[in-house]
C-alpha cells in the first residue's frame, strides 16, 4: 500500500467512531461496541479502541468497518 493510500485512509478514519461488520465471524466479539480509530499503521489497518473494559487496540481492515454518523 502507497504511503498515499497510507494518508487518506489516516484522513478519513483517523479519531473518527466507528462499528464493525458484525457479519465478519472474527468480529462477532465487536458486534455492538463502539469504537474510535486511533490511526491507520503502515500496512493500511485502522487501529481502534472499543469502549468498555477490554482498552487494547485492535486492527482492523478499514473495508469492516463503518463510521458512526455524528449526533
């Protein structure tokens, strides 16, 4: 992935909420939790952090995820 890629991914999903696609059986874990991208790392995956008691990072292909529209 081009460091170009890299910074536009970074731009539209960097401190944005999100959720995931609960239909990813690796995600099922997720299903529900809301969560805020940290940054996107170098191989293109969105770093979030889920609300709730698990605080550790997991990546996350940007393609699972959808953004959570503001209030």
């Amino acid at each position: 992935m081009s460091s170009m890629e890299i910074e536009r991914l970074k731009r539209q999903y960097a401190g944005k909420r999100v959720v995931v696609d609960a239909r990813r059986p690796e995600l099922t874990r997720l299903a529900g939790l809301p969560g805020r991208v940290v940054t996107v790392n170098c191989n293109g995956a969105a770093l979030v952090q889920f609300d709730g008691s698990d605080t550790s990072w997991h990546d996350i292909d940007p393609k699972f995820l959808k953004l959570e529209l503001s209030p």
